[in-house]
C-alpha cells in the first residue's frame, strides 16, 4: 500500500501473539504453517468463488446487482480467525467473501446469485440479501450505511443478554460518510457496546475516491470525538489483519465498548458488473495485484519457508476450484422457486 499516516497499532497494548513490524508500521501477527495454510485456502476460495461469479454473470445466469470481493479478501479472511461461537457478522452489499468467510456454503450463495431455490434467500435475495443465523450473518444490504445500525444493535443484544459476544459491522469508505454511523458510534460509545466497526477502505465509493468525498481521510478517527479508539491496519495481510482483529475482539469482549479498525484495502474490479473503472489508471490496479495481492504474500511465505511446494499450492487450487464448479453446476441446474414462494417470508 501506498505510505499513509498510520495510528500504528502497535501502539497499544503488547498483542496476544508475539509480533513484528511490517512495512506500514503496524503489528502483525506470527502465523504457523497451518495458519498461513488456513488463511491461503480461504481467501482462495474467495477469489475463485468471485471470479466464477462474475462469468456466469457475463454468461446472463446472474441478474440485478452483483459486487465482487476480489482484492479484500485478507480483512474478511483475516477478522474471522479472531471469532469464536456466536459472533455476529453484518456487512454492505460486497457480501460473497464475507458468508464464505463465516463458513456459508459456496453453492448456497451461488444458487442465490443465480436465484434458485437452494440459495441463502430461497433464490428471493439475491447477491445483496442474504443471511444464515447458524452462521451468525445477518447480512448483506443494499442500502449504504444501513448495516452500521443493525450491527449496533446487535452488539446491543449481546449486551442485554449478558453474553460475552462481539458484533462485527462491515462497511466502506463511502459509507463511512453516512450520518446513521455517527448516530450508531454515540450510542455505542454511550453504552459501551462490544461492536467492532470495521472501515473496508478499498478507496472508492462507486467512481470517486476517497480524497474527492471525504473531509476526513483518515477513518480510524471518526469516533474521535465519541471516544471511541481506532486504528489503520494493512488490510492486504492477512496476519496485519489478525493482530488487529485479535486486540479488537479482546477490547470489545472486556466490556471495552466499540473499537474502528479502518482496513487499508483495494478492489481490483470495478465498483459493480456494469462499472469499467475508468476513473483509475490500469498502472494502480497493476501496482496492488503485482506487489501487495493478499494471496501472492501468503503463498511466497509458504514457498519461502519451505511450508509448501508450488504443486502442493496448486493441488489446494484444484480443491478450491472443485469446490467452485460444483457451486456453478449446482446453481445453473437448481430450480427457479416456485411461484408461491412471492407469498412466503412476508412481513405482514
Ligand atoms: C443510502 C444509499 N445511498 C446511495 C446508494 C448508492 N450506492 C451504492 S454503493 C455506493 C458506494 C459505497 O461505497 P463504499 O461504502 O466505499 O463501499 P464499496 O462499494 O467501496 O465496497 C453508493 C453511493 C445506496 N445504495 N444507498
Ligand atoms: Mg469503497
């Protein structure tokens, strides 16, 4: 990433895991062969899974809005090693990563690209609207900003119920600009709610950048003036992301209150399918794939370090990929929902 004024997280308290500096100054977290295995499986699942997504949205399978993760996988990847049983998860509309991430089946949010009836939404939703309690994700949803209250509230019921549950609300830098958020981040801050606000900084809100929307670039700051802590983190490392999500979830689950962990991230594509992202050079784009790709790092390490041959890495690839072709095979054979599923799941 490109140089930023950074509220170093090192800076607070020592982290749970010993750590060392990377580039941007923040604290990363030691991973181990498993651990870096774990986290390259993932966020390749989540890469094949978009980038089949969005040839089965040029092929016409896929209709209405679709926004695809490709280039943030290392926040959601990242931020869940930290969970454990019961934390909640909330996002915007760039949502695929973030249900495979929670352990969502991959031909269950296929099928709901695809709007059949083995889909998240019974095929009703589509890639914005859906959700699975099991997995604790509530969400996906359309409207900016909008998840930012929801997530408030659902650290609200943790609170209220006494458990020590974490509530994580996902969403970006436009959204960042929302008055709902400053309305959430007082009554959290008032009520010390176990929230962690997580800012996907990818630089663009649809076609304009961050520089060109908001007063404020640095988003960690924006519950400043509610008290609220937060801090800048690498959101292209993986382990960057870990550290931080590893302090936040100990802050929040200690009756803390809420933290902001602003991630410094890029997506690749374009905002949606119908953006061709002309508002950027293909030099930025090249820049971030070539020398900050979330996957690439964690596969040189492994290479690196002797953790994994370049076969082993495609032998993971091929599972992935396998597990994606089913996902597409199932969403394109799947039937439609029935017609009388348009009266079900009504609020009335
Ligand atoms: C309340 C509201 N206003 C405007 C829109 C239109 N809109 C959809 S996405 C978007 C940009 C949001 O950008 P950001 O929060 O940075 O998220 P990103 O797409 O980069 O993940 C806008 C303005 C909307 N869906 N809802
Ligand atoms: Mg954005």
């Amino acid at each position: 990433m490109a140089p930023r004024k950074t509220a170093s997280v090192s800076s607070r308290k020592a982290a749970a895991k010993p750590a060392k500096k990377d580039f941007a100054g923040g604290t990363i977290a030691e991973f181990s062969k498993e651990a870096e295995l774990k986290a390259y499986r993932e966020m390749l699942l989540i890469r094949r899974f978009e980038e089949k997504a969005g040839q089965l949205y040029g092929m016409g399978f896929i209709g209405g809005f679709c926004h695809l993760y490709i280039g943030q996988e290392a926040v959601v990847v990242g931020m869940q090693l930290a969970l454990k049983e019961g934390d909640q998860v909330i996002t915007g509309y760039r949502d695929h990563g973030h249900m495979l991430a929670c352990g969502m089946s991959a031909r269950g949010v296929m099928a709901e690209l695809t709007g059949r009836r083995g889909g998240l939404s019974k095929g009703k939703g589509g890639s914005m609207h859906m959700f699975s309690k099991e997995k604790h994700f509530y969400g996906g949803h359309g409207i900016v900003g909008a998840q930012v209250s929801l997530g408030t509230g659902l650290a609200f019921a943790n609170r209220y119920r006494g458990n020590d549950n974490v509530s994580l609300a996902y969403f970006g830098d436009g959204a960042a600009n929302q008055g709902q958020v400053y309305e959430s981040f007082n009554m959290a801050a008032l009520w010390k709610l176990p929230v962690i606000y997580i800012v996907e900084n990818n630089r663009y809100a649809m076609g304009t950048s961050v520089s060109r929307a908001s007063a404020q670039t640095d988003f960690s700051q924006r519950g400043a003036s509610f008290g609220i802590p937060g801090y800048q983190v690498d959101g292209m490392d993986v382990r960057a992301v870990k550290a931080a999500a590893d302090e936040a979830v100990e802050h929040c689950r200690s009756g803390k209150g809420p933290i902001i962990l602003e991630m410094l991230t890029y997506r690749y594509r374009g905002h949606s399918m119908s953006d061709p992202a002309k508002y950027r050079s293909k030099d930025e784009v090249q820049k971030m794939r070539s020398e900050h790709d979330p996957i690439e790092q964690v596969k040189a390490r492994l290479v690196e370090k002797g953790w994994a041959s370049e076969d082993e890495l495609k032998q993971v690839d091929k599972e992935v990929r396998d597990i994606v072709a089913d996902s597409a095979d199932f969403a394109q054979s799947d039937p439609e929902p029935d017609v009388a599923e348009l009266y079900t799941d009504i609020l009335l």
